[in-house]
C-alpha cells in the first residue's frame, strides 16, 4: 500500500521533476496523448482564466477575485481521479478541479461578479458552491459521505481545504468524524505556504500538515502539488481506497500561491520576491510543458493556438457575462433558508429602502 511506504515529515510523493523529467516510473499514470493534452490545456485554461479575472478587476469590471496561479497541478491532477459521480466540496480557490468536473466557465465568473447564479450548478456537475467561511466545507463533505454510507451508494467526496483551515476546529471534527464511522472522503489540504500573511510556519508546529493523519487514524501522503501526475496517482489511490469501504485520506499538496491572496491583497509586504522567483522555477505548467516537449506531443506554434483559443473563449464568457447580468436583490437574501426567517426579511426591506434613497 503506497501510503505507508512514504514518509510523512519530509519525503514528497513525486513523479515528474522540475525539469519535466521521469523520476519515479513505476508511478507514473498511463494517460494517453490526448489525455495528456487534455490536462495541460485544462491548467492553462484555469491560468488564462485567473490572468483575464485580475486584469478586468483592475479595470473595474470585476469584483475581488482570488487566483489559482501556481496551484493548477494540484487541483487539476486531483479532480482527474474523480468519476463523475464523486463529490466536489471546494473551498474557494480550486478553479482547475471545477473545470474538470465540468462546472462551466460562465458559472465561476459570474459567481465572481457578484450573481447567486454562479452557484447554481449544473444538474449533473456533482459539485458544491464555493464555500467562503473556512474550512466549513469539510464538515458538508463528512455529511455527504455519511449519507452515502447510509444510502448504501458508492460515490466518494473529495474536498479541498487550505493550510490556514487547518487549523480550525472544522477540520478537526471532519477529519475525526470520518476516520471513526469511516467515512469515504478524501481530505485534500491545499498547502500554498500562506493564509493571507500568515505563513505556514506560524500555522501550527506540526512539521508537516500531512503527519496530521497519523492522530486520526487515517492514511497520509506528502505529495510535490506542482506534479499533476503525482497529484492525480495519489488521489486516484484514495478514490481507490473510500471506494473499497477503506474509509477517509488526507492528501498534503505542497505547492505555493505565485500571486496574491485576493484582489485586495499586496504580497509584496509580508514575503520577499526572492521566494516567489524560487517558486516560480517549480511552476506546475512550465514543468509539465518540458515534458510535452520532451516528448514531442506539442511544438510551441501549437501551444500558442491553444492559448490564443482559450483566451478568445474566456473574452466572449466574461463579456456575455458583462453585458447581461444584474443581479437580482433578493437573491443575497433567498438561499440560505427554505422560507426566509423574520430576520432576513427585515435586512431585505431595509436594503431595498436604502438603494430608493436611504431612510
Ligand atoms: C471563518 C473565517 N475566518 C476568516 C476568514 C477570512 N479569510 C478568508 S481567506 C483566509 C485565509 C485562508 O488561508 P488558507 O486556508 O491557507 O487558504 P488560501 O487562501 O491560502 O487558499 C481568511 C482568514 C473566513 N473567510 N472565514
Ligand atoms: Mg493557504
């Protein structure tokens, strides 16, 4: 069982290194070159998609926007071992694996924008809306899998957390609830070194966020979050796992936030530019593109099609976006309860006085 056989204080669970080469064969998934691609032009997708979302806000023409730039190995390499049947249960800053579970384009911007309707996922894109109070989410993820179990169905959660929501008591509880009644999750915790400015250091002295999994009871792994084949192996092994009634895993994804926390967010102040530009040597595409290359599956002419494609689709998105889409006022006040309680009601009212010239 692989799990057991990597160390969870400092070994990283890695097949391809930063120079785009092979470095654990055995490990390696067999994805065809179409699946290949298939991956990569996902990863660029998300990029394009975060490089687009920053520029219209900086334009005014979005409202805050937290980026993926750096993290796309570990959300696409992840949501690729999932079936369509699984469970996504995102934080917030997990835009490659909704691509991949197919939540389209329109929905994130317009979630983004500042429309309920972003959240209303397709009916079967088995995904949950963002989630924004931290770490709450793995709670909702226990849940689903408990009922799951209950429901005698074979479907498996996977759920998406950052370093700073581990330490809540959310994650505790979750992680504890799910190793006891055996609950088919898999716990990924995405480690980007930072909860806004504070570092990961100052978390929790825990040497690792993985080596949590040992005081749960449940399998860990330590894995490279740049290596999107690492990332999909030790996820899909986990899939494998809660699938066969093996119950949870925790899955550390050891990779770094290249751009701010959010749109509202100056990095520049709390870490130097040295780390980033160490970071950006790890980047999770440019090391998958020198394996392409290596290869020989994509030459840059045709890299630079595809991007100039995907931007085209992510310009025509947002403007369609732009151009019809007011949000309703009541929608901020509707979804949260079946009938809206008395206080909601009164927020509601006194909003709608407030926007017809303030009482
Ligand atoms: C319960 C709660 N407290 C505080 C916040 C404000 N907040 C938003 S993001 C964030 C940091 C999250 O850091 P991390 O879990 O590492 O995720 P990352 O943003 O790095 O993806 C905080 C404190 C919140 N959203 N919810
Ligand atoms: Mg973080």
């Amino acid at each position: 069982m692989r799990f057991e056989n990597y160390n969870l204080l400092e070994e990283h669970f890695r097949i391809l290194d930063i120079d785009g080469k092979i470095i654990n064969e055995e490990e390696l998934p067999s994805f065809s070159e179409e699946e290949l691609l298939y991956l990569y032009r996902t990863m660029w997708y998300s990029r394009i998609i975060d490089e687009k979302a920053l520029s219209y806000q900086r334009q005014g023409r979005m409202l805050t926007y937290a980026p993926n730039i750096g993290q796309e190995a570990a959300q696409v390499g992840s949501a690729y071992a999932m079936d369509k049947e699984d469970w996504l249960v995102p934080a917030f800053r997990e835009l490659g694996a909704w691509l991949i579970k197919g939540v389209p384009l329109k929905n994130i911007y317009l979630y983004w924008y500042g429309n309920e309707w972003g959240s209303h996922m397709p009916e079967n894109v088995k995904v949950l809306p963002i989630s924004v109070p931290i770490a709450s989410q793995y709670q909702h993820a226990v849940g689903i899998g408990m009922a799951n179990n209950i429901k005698g169905e074979n479907n498996v959660v996977v759920t998406y957390v950052g370093d700073g929501g581990t330490s809540h008591g959310d994650f505790h509880e979750a992680l504890n609830f799910a190793a006891v009644f055996n609950v088919p999750v898999v716990f990924i915790i995405q480690n980007n070194q930072y909860a806004i400015s504070v570092p990961r250091r100052e978390q929790t002295a825990s040497k690792t966020l993985a080596q949590k999994a040992i005081a749960y009871g449940m399998p860990g792994i330590l894995v490279d979050g740049n290596d999107v084949f690492a990332m999909y192996s030790a996820t899909k092994e986990a899939i494998d796992r809660a699938r066969n009634g093996e119950g949870p895993t925790l899955i550390e994804a050891y990779t770094y936030r290249l751009g701010a926390h959010t749109t509202s967010d100056d990095p520049t102040i709390y870490r130097d530019d040295s780390e980033v530009e160490e970071w950006k040597k790890k980047d999770p595409i440019l090391r998958f593109k020198k394996y392409l290359h290596h290869k020989g599956l994509l030459s840059e002419e045709e890299e630079e099609n595809m991007k100039r494609e995907l931007e085209k689709e992510v310009m025509f998105t947002f403007e369609e976006i732009e151009n019809k889409s007011d949000t309703e006022i009541e929608d901020i006040f509707k979804y949260h309860y079946e009938t809206m309680p008395p206080h909601l009601e009164e927020q509601l009212q006194e909003y709608k006085d407030f926007l017809e010239g303030g009482k």
